[in-house]
C-alpha cells in the first residue's frame, strides 16, 4: 500500500510531526511510529513550506516477523 500527499504551512516556526497508527475495520489497533519536524532544515539552508511526502507500506506476515 503506498500514497503520496503534498503537506504545506503558513507561518514562521513550522514544527509538524506525522504519526502513523493502523486501522482496521474502523477502529485503531496500533501506532506504527512517527516522524518529527517535517520542515526541518540546516541552518543556512533555505526553508521550504511545502514538501511532498510519500509512504510506503508492506504488510508482514507473523511467521516473516518470528524469523
């Protein structure tokens, strides 16, 4: 399963943070991790306030994950 969405901000001290969770059925069985400061940059660099991000995501089976 992939997407991919453009994410943007109006301001001068952007701090997001993307969390992922796992639905199944319309409930919430678990959070499969997160990603701070999305618009994160070296200092000197230029800032954008756009980006563009794109996940991907494979499904394991339980006998993949006890090897």
């Amino acid at each position: 399963m992939s997407g991919a969405f453009k994410l943007a901000y109006e301001g001068s001290k952007p701090y997001a943070r993307l969390d992922m969770d796992i639905w199944e059925n319309g409930k919430k069985v678990d959070s499969a991790g997160s990603i701070g400061d999305l618009f994160f940059s070296l200092e000197g660099q230029e800032k954008s306030n756009e980006i563009d991000l794109i996940i991907s995501i494979d499904s394991v089976s339980t006998e993949e994950q006890k090897n």
